[in-house]
C-alpha cells in the first residue's frame, strides 16, 4: 500500500513539474511494440509463401517424373504376345496372318507401369519434408474410336497428387492443401 502512494506521488510530481512529457526513456520499447507484431508477421509470412511456391514446385516436377516413369514402364504389346503358347483357336495366338487388336493390352503392365509411378511421385514429394501427401494415384487411360479405316484411340497416362503443405505458423489456417496433375500420351494406334 505503501508503494502505491510513492507511486501515485511520483506521478503527480511529474505531470507537475512537465518532466513527463520530456521524458523519452522508454520511448523505443513502446516504438519496437507497435512495430514488431508488422514486422514478424512480414518475415514469417515471406517464409511462409517461399516454402508454399517450393513445394508447389515440388509436387508438380514429382508428378512429371512420375509420368514419365510410367511411360517408360508400359510396354503395351498386343493380346497374341501374352497368349503364344494357347492352342484355343477363339484367341489371336501366334498367328502372323492374324491380326489383334491393339487396344487389348495386357493388365499387367498397366498395374506395373502404374505402380512404378507412384512410387517415384512419393519418393520425390517425401524426400524433402515440405508436403505431405494426402493422395496419389496413377492410371493409364484408353480411348478408343471406331473409324473409317478401324480401329483407333489414344493411351494416356494421368498421375495426380494431392499434398498438405508444411505450416510454418498457424496464423496463416491450419492447412494448405495443393493438387498437381500431370497427363502424357503413350501412343497413337490403329488397327486396319
């Protein structure tokens, strides 16, 4: 109680005596209080967006290298190869006279191609700990058209990742979520 009134007095003497206003003592504490909240909400949010660009970055040269892994894995051979030693006369077997239509692939190079996709995606996106991947998937897609000269169509493989990136302070949400897709055409084929 005793304190309070030393206080108290001290004040009054100087509001008093004008010392207050002339006094510039703490005048850079109360100047670095009202800037250091701007201050380090710029800097961390500088940080904030480079570690979003960079594992935006990331995740789409991942999923790029994914597909080209899956390119480079499926090997589409035409349905005599997988069936050379079948003597049932309803399937192409190896026949040269024959022909097969090349939209009848075999799966599992499909699987195959489509596995090694993913798998060099997630080794790419894991090996710096920037996201963290919520999805990824691979598919090789077929269209097929029927034409004039016969059979047509495209393959395609499509692999798409879906990341949460790293938040460095939770001011900004609690997450940021991103989707990379990448899409790369096999080949062409016809069937006359």
């Amino acid at each position: 109680m005793i304190r309070h009134r030393r206080f108290w007095r001290h004040l009054c003497r100087l509001i008093a005596s004008g010392r207050l206003c002339r006094d510039t003592c703490g005048q850079s504490v109360v100047e670095f209080a009202l800037v250091a909240p701007i201050f380090f909400f710029l800097v961390f949010g500088f940080i904030q967006v480079g570690l979003w660009t960079f594992g935006i970055a990331l995740t789409q040269i991942a999923v790029r290298e994914g597909c080209r892994t899956g390119v480079t894995w499926y090997q589409p051979r035409p349905a005599w190869w997988d069936r050379q030693d079948s003597n049932d006369d309803t399937s192409c077997g190896f026949n040269p006279t024959t022909r097969c239509d090349p939209a009848q692939t075999s799966s599992s190079w499909k699987l195959a191609a489509e596995f090694e996709a993913k798998k060099r995606a997630r080794e790419l996106i894991e090996l710096v700990q920037v996201a963290t991947i919520r999805d990824l998937d691979a598919e090789i897609r077929e269209e097929v058209n029927r034409s004039e000269r016969g059979r047509e169509g495209t393959r395609e493989i499509v692999v798409t990742a879906e990341v949460d990136l790293l938040m460095l302070v939770t001011y900004f949400g609690n997450s940021f979520r991103h989707t990379s897709q990448c899409r790369m055409r096999l080949e062409r084929f016809y069937s006359y």
